[in-house]
C-alpha cells in the first residue's frame, strides 16, 4: 500500500477557468500570486496547454509564448506542467512530424516541465511522436488513459493501454476523466489494477461535473494514486477539478496528507475570487455553474452541453434540445464510441445537432469523414456500416498512423508567414501561424 504523502497538481491557472470561466483568465490575473503559489508546495502547476493557447490569441491579445516565459521567470521552484493533444497538438486537425517535434521542444524550452499527452480516441499512434520529442526534449512525459464509458471499454483496456504508454516511454500515467464519469468505487479498482500492473506513478484527473469528483478521489487516494489534480476553492467544482483546500482538510493527519499548509492557500484563493468576479464581468461570463449529474446518462461534460443550447437559442432550434440529448449518445455508438474530448467531443456534437435539425446524416461535415476514414486514428468499436456508407461511400479507410500521410510542414508554413509580410518572424511564431493561421495573423497585425 502506498504511504507516501499523495501530490497535488494545482490547475487553477489553465483548467480550472477553462472549466469555469471559458478560458478567459490574463496572465495580469495571475501574477500577484505566483510566487505564493511557487512557495505552497505543489508537485506542479498545471498553467500551459489545452484552451490557453488559443485563447491567448484569440480573446486576450497576449502572446501564449511570451506568457510560458512570464510563468516560469516567476516560477523558478515548481514544475509548469501543460496538457498536449498528441499529434492534434493544441489544435483540432493532425499536423506533420515536425511541427509536433518543433512545438514540444520550444514548449521545454520556453518553460514547460512536464508535458501531459493525450489523444482523443487513446491510439497510442498518435502519441509516439510527442512522447518521443518530450523525452529528448528533458521534460517528464505523462501519458494519459482517456477514461470513458461504453460497451467497449472496460478496466483490463484501460490497463493495457497503460501498459502501452510504459513502452513508448512514459514516466507516469494519467488517468484523464475529462467528464466526470469515473465512479469512486470503479476509480480505487482501477487504480489497484494499475498499480499492481505498472511501476509508474499514477496521476488521476478528474471533473467534479457529476458531483462526485471529491469522493472518486478519495477512494484513488485509498488504493494508492500517488498524484491528483485540484484547482483551489474559486475555480473548483461544476465543471472543474474538486477543492484543492477541501482535499488537503480531508487528508489531514492521515499518513497520506500531502506536504502543503492548508492555511498559506487562503490568501491565493482570496484573490482567485476576486478575479473570478472581474473575469465574469469583464467578458459577460456565467460562471455560476453547477453540477450535472446527467452526463452520467449522456457522458456529455456539462459546459459543452450549456454551449450547444445556446447555439441551439441562436438557430430558433432550441425546442429540438431533448431531441439532441437522445441524439448524441445514438451518433457516438454509430461513430464507435469515442471518448468525448476534443475533438472527437466537437465532432460528435456538431453531427448530432445537423442530424436533429436537417435530419439523419442529411449533411455529413468533413471532419465526420475523416472520423470514418481513420484520419484521426483507431476508433474503440467499429463504426455503424450504414454511416460509413452514407459518409463515405465505399472509400476504404486507413489502418496505419495518420500522421504517416502528412508531409513535413514546417517550411511551408514559414514560407506562407514570410508573403504575409513576417519574412523575420521567430520559430515560435511559426508555430502559432501553423496552428492557428487566421488568429494568429490577426494577432501579429497588431503586435508585430
């Protein structure tokens, strides 16, 4: 059994208000307090990666690069951790070898310490290149089990996968429950079987959207997770990770209790709510959200469904709401039970609303194609053959890594930033370009 103190990954600076606040936090938001949260005591801060980048560009005119920098100038203690879509990157296509190799060695090199790699339908394919570069780059690599429910999936999958993720190198494992789906009981089963499998630190995420994140973890933290993610009081809960100070009040005086004290997060969480207000009125947010225990029905995260009625509201189609609730569980079965998580989460949704507006596969978006070819890897279970005829004719799909059918692209996205008129323009500008071509150019317009 484990008895070594259980640590903390602290997410208010990137899940935490991409949970609850869209993203939207400055990095003027976060430097008051950075170097208390250096000081706390946290095995690392979760502050790069996933929505940040976009974000960065897109809403908050900040360069995502140049806030990686201001982090780690004031974070010279403590690991900043970022999450990796594997070979999606940050963004929602797969791009080519080199510009996933390029991103991840700036990213340590810029200030990143642990790089957390996911893919969205767990083909580790996916994940070698990442993987490989985070290692020769000198980062930790965590490779992620994205949890799920489906007939597909069951525990001895998601401890092979886990296995897998050793092979190709990674230095400890994440559980990544991105919806809240992950049931206390199950949670200390699954960890027990990890653990007896894999001698690797075992690192469990979880949402509280369910609103049963506090207990999955406390029954984890009783079979032996030797790391869990909270974000501190402001940003917890509804859509985000459990309380970081309601944890640390659990475990206190058990052998388990993690090396922080309780009473040096008051003033950080007492300026997080303050920012939490300003953000909420500055960018017209509802932050005010609560749990939704029907994504155990629908296995939808909460936000993503309060986004599609609102797009709904805008259409004059929100009176087919109950009809996309029954949809979307239907699409994924006949998509082979994806996890929902970007993009497969985006990919999902936009198919089912087309369907209950238009009609059953009336209009098939490219992105859904290319979920049937293969594009974006091996899906759990097959898909429906009368969805891949509709889609896709009878166009054979792909079995090798998709990856595999990208050329380099790196220079060509250098070349096409230089006719835009950035013949000087810095690697890490490139990148952004390659990721996020029109944001970024509307980006460098006004600041470069």
């Amino acid at each position: 059994m484990n008895k070594q103190p259980l640590k903390i990954v602290e997410t208010v600076l990137r899940d935490g208000h991409q949970s609850l606040a869209a993203t939207r936090m400055r990095i003027s938001d976060m430097l008051p307090m950075l170097e208390k949260l250096d000081a706390a005591g946290f095995y690392a801060l979760e502050a790069w990666g996933g929505a940040t980048f976009d974000a960065c560009l897109r809403f908050l005119d900040e360069d995502p690069w140049e806030r990686l920098r201001t982090l780690k100038k004031h974070l010279p203690k403590t690991p900043i951790q970022m999450l990796l879509r594997g070979q999606n990157v940050l963004g929602y296509n797969h791009y080519a070898d080199d510009i996933v190799t390029e991103f991840v060695k700036r990213s340590v090199d810029n200030g990143v310490s642990i790089i957390r790699i996911f893919d969205a339908l767990n083909d580790t394919r996916n994940l070698e290149c990442a993987m490989r570069a985070a290692k020769e780059a000198g980062a930790h690599v965590q490779g992620c089990i994205v949890y799920t429910i489906s007939p597909y999936h069951q525990d001895s999958d998601f401890v092979k996968l886990g296995q897998e993720l050793v092979e190709i190198g990674a230095d400890s494992i994440c559980i990544k429950d991105m919806a809240g789906l992950l049931r206390p009981y199950t949670a200390e089963k699954l960890v027990r079987s990890l653990k007896a499998a894999i001698d690797l630190p075992i690192d469990l995420h979880t949402h509280f959207t369910s609103g049963m994140g506090d207990m999955t973890y406390l029954k984890a933290v009783e079979a032996g997770v030797d790391i869990i993610d909270t974000a501190l009081s402001p940003f917890a809960e509804a859509t985000s990770q459990p309380c970081t100070e309601s944890m640390l009040a659990t475990l206190d005086g058990t052998d388990r209790a993690p090396q922080i004290e309780l009473a040096t997060l008051h003033e950080i969480a007492d300026h997080f709510k303050k920012v939490k207000a300003a953000l909420a009125q500055d960018f017209k947010l509802n932050t005010n959200i609560s749990i939704d225990p029907k994504v155990l029905t629908f296995q939808i995260p909460g936000g993503m469904l309060s986004n599609l009625l609102h797009q709904m509201e805008e259409m004059g189609t929100a009176d087919k709401y109950p009809l996309l609730l029954e949809e979307m569980p239907r699409v994924r079965a006949e998509l082979g039970y994806p996890p929902l998580v970007t993009p497969t989460s985006q990919i999902i949704a936009s198919m089912s609303v087309l369907n209950v507006i238009l009609g059953r596969y009336k209009m098939i978006p490219r992105e859904v194609k290319d979920l049937i070819l293969g594009k974006y890897g091996r899906t759990p279970a097959p898909i429906a053959p009368e969805v891949q005829k509709l889609a896709i004719g009878d166009t054979p799909r792909i079995d090798h890594r998709p990856a595999d059918d990208i050329p380099p692209q790196l220079e060509k996205f250098r070349q096409q930033l230089a006719e835009a008129g950035y013949p000087q323009a810095s690697i890490e500008d490139v990148l952004s370009y390659a990721i996020f071509p029109e944001v970024a150019l509307n980006f460098f317009k006004k600041y470069r």
